[in-house]
C-alpha cells in the first residue's frame, strides 16, 4: 500500500470559544508536530479544519485540539468526520468566511499575558507601549463591531499596521498572528491626559503626572478596557473621602487594585480558590476577607476588600511606577448612572470628580464593567457577571433559538437564545433611569446583530412596571410572562442541565407574586415548566412601598408592630427611641389604616427587619447594605439558633421576639446576628426535609440574592449535603437578579415545547 492510499482525509468542526484565543495559529503549530497537511478557517459557525495524514497522526492530533487549547478558549465540541480523500501541499491558514447565521463564540476580554509583560521590557517597538496584546491576551469583546473576528470589524480598524507590526501579524509562526488589536508605540492607540486646560502626550510624562497625581492625594479618571474608572490611593483617608463625596457614594465599600499578587496577600486572607480566581485570566474583583487595613472610607465598616489585579499593560506600568500598594479603582461614572465610554462625556462629566482625565483614542465599542466574584465552599460564584466573562454563553441541554428574555430590574442582564446557547449581555445595571434604557436598549441591538438573532418570542418578568417588562411587551413578537422566583430556581437548573422536579429555595428582596403581594421567601415544588408553592414567610405589611429598601427601620416597625401591636413603643430598645415619635404614629397608622403598605413575604426585608431593630443599619446608604451589615457583624463561632413556626406560612413571631429579648439582655449583637442567620438556616433544612418526605423529591435548589449571603450559603450547602440531599447553587451566573434572564429564557423554551 503507497503512503499516500494509507492516509485519510478529515473535516473537523471545533465549536466554543475559539476566536479571538490565538486558536488558527494554535491548531496551525500542532498540525506541523504532526506533519499533517491541510487547512485551518475561521467562520462564524466554529473552526473548520481540513486535515489528511495516517489515522493515528488525525487521531493524536484530534485529542491534542482539546489538551493542548489555548488557556482563554473554551471548547465546546469537536466534531470529525471522514471526506474523500483530498491531497494537500501544506497547512495553512485561509482567510476567514462569513458562512451562515450560525455563529461561534466571542471572547471576553482576557488579561494582559506574562509573554506579553516580558516583551514590554524587550521589544525595541513595545518598550514600555502600553496598548501591548497578542493572540493570548487583550481587549477583545469590548473592541468587537461584528463576526467574523476580523480588524475591520473591531475598532482597531482606523490604526493601520506599520510593516513590523504587520509581519507579526502575517507570520503564522509568531504569538501576533492575526491578533486584531495588534499594534506598537508606531502605529498603535495612544495615551493622552488632561489636566484642566493642559494636555500631555508623551507617555513617560503621562505615567510621571498620574504617580505624582495619585501620590499627592488628588483623584484621576482612567479610560479602561470597558468604561472609564476612577482613581485614588487606597490608603489616604482624605482623598477617598474626596472621591465618595464627589461621586455622590455614600455608604457602598470601593474596589480596590493591588499592585501584584503578593502585595495583595498582605491585605487580604487568600484561599487555593480565590487566589486562582483573582490571577486568572478573567481578572475579577474578589470578595476577600481583609488582612491588613487600608482607609476606612474604602470598606466603610465592613471586614472585607473588593480586591483585584492589574489586567491591563497601562495598570503595570503605572504600579512599576507608583510609590502606592494599592489605588481605589471604582466605575467611573455618576450615581446610578452607566459607566461612560466615551472621551468627550468623561472630559466633560467626569472632572466633576475627578482632577485629571486619562483617556486614549481606540473607541470602547461594548461597555463592560468589572466582573465581581465571591468564593464560598471552595467555588467560586459571580456577583456581577461582565468583563472577563461576558458574551461566554451558558451551554444548555435544550434549544433556545429565536427567545429574547427580558431580564428583571436590579441589577440586569438580558439573554438572547442561540441554538442550544444562552448568551447573557454584560452587566446593564439598575434599570431605573434613563441613561441605563438607553444602554440596556443599544446593547439589544448589538446583542441581536453580532449573533445573527432572529427572535420570534419574548419572555418578561410579570411585574408590569419593570422598565425591562416595558420594553419586552413593546416588541412585536410573541411573549411570555414567567413569576420572578420560579425564574431564580431556573436559572440554577439551567446551569446544571436539570429537567425535573425540584425543591426551589428562592430568596431574595423583591419579586411579583401570582397573588398580586411581593414575594421573596418562596419554598416551591417546581420544574421548567411550572411550579407549586410549597410554603414561604409571612407576609408582612411594608409602609412607604420601595421606601423601605432605603429605610430599613419601617420593615423593622412593621414586624414589631405585628408581633406586640402599639406596645412596641414602650420596648426598652435604643432602635426604638432613636426614631421620631411622630413618624412612628404616622408609620402605625399607616399599617392599621393599609396606606401604600404592600405585603412581602421577602427573606430580604426580614434580614432589614433584623438589622434595624438590633441597630446595625436603620437607614440603608445603597442596595442591600442591612443585610450585608448584618451578615458582617455575625459571630460564626455560634451554633444555635432561636424558634420558628411552621404552619401554612413560616412564622418569624417567636424569633423576633426572641431577639428582643436578647437584645434587652445585653447580648452581644454579634450573637443575636449568627443566632438569625442560624434560624433561617434551620428554616431552609426544615422545610426541605418535610418536602422530601412529601415528595420523594431529593434535589434542592438555592437561588436568589440572599444566597450571596456567604454566611448562610457555605452552612446550607454542609447541612443539607450531610443529610443526603442534591444541592445546586450558582456558580457561572450571579443568584441575584443578574440571572434571571437565564431562566427566563429556559422556562419559555419549556412552555414553547408544551
């Protein structure tokens, strides 16, 4: 038999993250170890791979496109099969074809890479260039206008390649082979920073202004990868101050840079896990246990950092510089507003705060925010889901083509259905204003032309005031409206590929109940396609509506008042004889009279009850922050909790009472806080042990914002393992409202079957 009979020919399909991660140069590179011929071709469905050579070299050379992957893709599949048999010359790399409407992933922003750090110091035309990426690293999602992943579909395209540049570019063989925002300090982006009516371009004299800017107590604006942030050294009380007052902040802790890994580890407690998560290639903000203390005014009480490291060339530079360990980096932007991109709106807008403005001329094309992530039981979970993560589809077990889920209000993504994929938007933000409609709107529109969306069904939250619910019933495709809780359990399901019945624990501040009350302590029975409430807290009057998510204290009235009607008044409890008698008459009046007082069920203003009757946050400064308080001050030392009822509703009479005891006691607040937490523990296990003798069902599912509560998250989990349950909680998608969309759309995909 010749040689040339011996060999095959093979078509392979590799469909995931594959572009824009250096993945044609790598499959190029590993078909030359294998000496096999054929081709490589980038196209919006995947990479196509035409190869011939013995079966045992195609078959080595198959196993290794999965082992030896670039660190930043993420393959999905791989798919060969046998074609007739086709002679080629040598392998090679095609030009890229825009095939079909099916797409391939697109890759999130990836962090400056160590080859590319060594090559800052090395390469004649890089010296220092801080625009500096190769096919590993480097601004990617944020750049990108359309598919196929070319330069002229990214706001590269005006930097036209200088001859290095450009045979980096073309030589298969270099780590910059067809990397799109390949440049240097010849022909790349540039730097640029004013300073009121100053301008300095030379970039040596930029990084010497922001050290001196920065050392001297003073606040900068930083155009980022995503979006523009601000500023200031992370250890000057003064300056931080500045900053928050500025920024119209009050209360929420600050995110914080490190100058390196191991300047971190002297601020912050690192676990295996966490360490992994903050030096990954994603680059998160971590939630990590402080160590050492920086200015006050960057946690504002709370005993943890919302620690990160340098992801972009411009970050190193600037701490090879800097004579600071660590410099606040917050979004830059005003209050509730998203964060701007743009250099004109940051020159004009952002000197509101800032004292100088560092911007460059590439254009951010996608805003992204940081990505925050948490660990608990050794996982790491998102808080906010976007640079580093995001368009990176959720892969599911059903078809989801053609749906468009709306999302919630707080804290919203969107989700487009492709295929078998979930394509979650960045994080959008509170959809309460104008300005965050108008980003939630332009990126739909982005969102439904770079992955080819045709949508023919929309998918909403029932609540009918939701801006997200708006625009979704505006649309002129078919909808379907899902119940807020039922979204939460699946959206867990969906990213553990569950189809069946369930135990859905879903908690959190707010969500449109069937009945018309606000829910957010649901115990349900449910799968994909409907639910049962099992059972779920008391309901409980909220005086003022919305308002008590800023005043806390009324929930706490309201529960008070519930328990030991106007007697309450005459407690000995310093909570009580802070507020104003008279606007406690009118709060009273208000529950008796039903005066704009909703009902909730909501585990969220039960921990704002708890929270503001023990002092540790009457008022809230930002979302969540009685219930973040409260977990903070919690003693995990303590073992026991206090009593309950369980009947047609669960009754929090004797525990509230129980602390009020507690409290006129002396006990330590520290204490009275574990005890709580402890109780709705003991609620969760006793409610989904009953429900399993029931049913016979053994999986549970947590979902909703209380589960970022790491306290209760991390004990649950223990609890309910040790006694032989399933237990599923987030992981890839945040357990707030950030992942509703996710079941939203898995629940209409469902329903559309049926």
């Amino acid at each position: 038999m010749s040689v040339e009979k011996s060999h095959i020919t093979i078509r392979i399909q590799v469909k995931g993250l594959v572009q824009g991660v250096g993945f044609r140069p790598f499959i190029y590179r590993i078909a030359h170890e294998h000496n096999l011929k054929g081709w490589v071709e980038n196209r919006n469905d995947g990479v196509i791979i035409n190869v011939n050579g013995t079966h045992d070299e195609v078959e080595q050379f198959i196993n290794e496109i999965r082992s030896k992957a670039p660190v930043a893709s993420n393959i999905h599949s791989v798919k060969s099969e046998k074609i007739d048999h086709e002679k080629f010359q040598e392998f090679k790399i095609v030009k890229s074809e825009n095939t079909s409407e099916a797409i391939t992933d697109i890759s999130p922003d990836i962090a400056v890479c160590d080859a590319c750090l060594e090559d800052l110091k090395k390469q004649a035309h890089r010296i220092d260039y801080p625009f500096i990426n190769c096919t590993n690293c480097g601004p990617r999602f944020s750049i990108i206008k359309d598919l196929p992943y070319d330069r002229d579909k990214t706001t590269m395209d005006p930097f036209l390649m200088c001859d290095t540049c450009r045979k980096e570019y073309e030589d298969v063989l270099d780590r910059r082979f067809h990397a799109q925002p390949v440049a240097c300090s010849t022909c790349g982006p540039e730097y640029e920073l004013k300073i009121g009516d100053k301008s300095i371009q030379s970039f040596g004299q930029i990084l010497k202004e922001t050290c001196n800017l920065l050392e001297n107590g003073k606040i900068v604006a930083i155009k980022g990868i995503g979006g523009f942030q601000i500023a200031c050294d992370a250890q000057n009380e003064k300056a931080v101050n500045n900053l928050r007052n500025r920024k119209i902040r009050e209360g929420k802790p600050f995110a914080v840079m490190f100058a390196n890994a191991e300047t971190l580890q002297e601020f912050v407690y690192l676990f295996p896990e966490e360490k992994k998560s903050v030096q990954s290639w994603r680059r998160p903000i971590l939630i990590a246990q402080e160590k050492k203390k920086l200015a006050p005014g960057v946690s504002v009480g709370f005993n943890s950092i919302g620690a990160m490291l340098p992801y972009m060339p411009f970050h190193h530079l600037l701490f090879e510089k800097l004579n600071i360990p660590a410099i606040v980096l917050t979004s830059g932007n005003l209050s509730d507003e998203p964060i701007v991109i743009n250099n004109d709106d940051a020159v004009k807008e952002l000197t509101r705060i800032a004292d100088a403005v560092l911007i460059y001329n590439r254009e951010i094309y996608n805003r992204t925010d940081d990505s925050v992530v948490f660990s608990v039981n050794e996982k790491e979970r998102l808080i906010r889901r976007s640079r580093g993560y995001s368009p990176e589809p959720v892969n599911l077990n059903q078809i989801v083509n053609g749906i468009f889920a709306a999302g919630a209000e707080l804290v919203n993504c969107f989700c487009i259905g492709k295929g078998n994929q979930a394509i979650l938007s960045q994080h959008i933000g509170d959809l309460k204003n104008l300005e965050t409609l108008e980003f939630y709107e332009e990126s739909y529109e982005r969102f439904k032309k770079i992955f080819r969306a045709e949508l023919s069904l929309v998918v909403h939250d029932m609540h009918p005031d939701y801006l997200s619910t708006r625009f979704a019933k505006d649309l002129n495709i078919e909808k379907i409206e899902v119940q807020h809780h039922h979204a939460h359990i699946a959206s867990c399901m969906a990213e553990h590929d569950l189809d069946e019945k369930v135990i859905g624990v879903s908690m959190d501040g707010t969500g449109y109940g069937d009945d018309g009350h606000i829910w957010g302590g649901e115990f349900f029975i449910c799968d994909l396609a409907d639910y049962q409430r099992f059972n779920h807290f008391e309901y409980i009057p909220l005086p003022g509506g919305d308002q008590v998510t800023k005043e806390p204290w009324r929930t706490g009235i309201s529960y008070l008042y519930k328990f030991y009607g106007k007697e309450f008044i005459n407690i000995d409890l310093p909570f009580i004889k802070a507020i104003d008698r008279a606007k406690l008459n009118v709060i009273i009046q208000a529950i008796e009279k039903n005066i704009n007082c909703p009902l909730s069920s909501s585990a969220g203003r039960l921990f704002d009850a708890v929270a503001a009757i023990t002092n540790v946050c009457p008022v809230s400064k930002f979302h969540a922050e009685a219930p973040m308080r409260l977990e903070s001050v919690a003693n995990a030392g303590i073992d026991f909790g206090y009593p309950f009822d369980l009947g047609n509703v669960v009754s929090f009479e004797s525990t509230i009472k129980a602390i009020v005891e507690d409290l006129l006691d002396g006990i330590d607040v520290a204490e009275i806080s574990a005890k709580f937490h402890n109780t709705v523990i003991n609620v969760i296990f006793a409610l989904a042990s009953q429900i399993r003798i029931e049913t016979g069902i053994n999986k549970v599912v947590l979902s909703g914002g209380t589960f970022q509560n790491k306290y209760i998250l991390s004990r649950i989990e223990k609890i309910l393992e040790k006694e032989g349950f399933e237990v599923y909680s987030q992981l890839k998608v945040p357990s707030n409202d950030g992942g509703i969309a996710l079941g939203q759309l898995v629940i209409a995909a469902k329903l559309r079957k049926l």
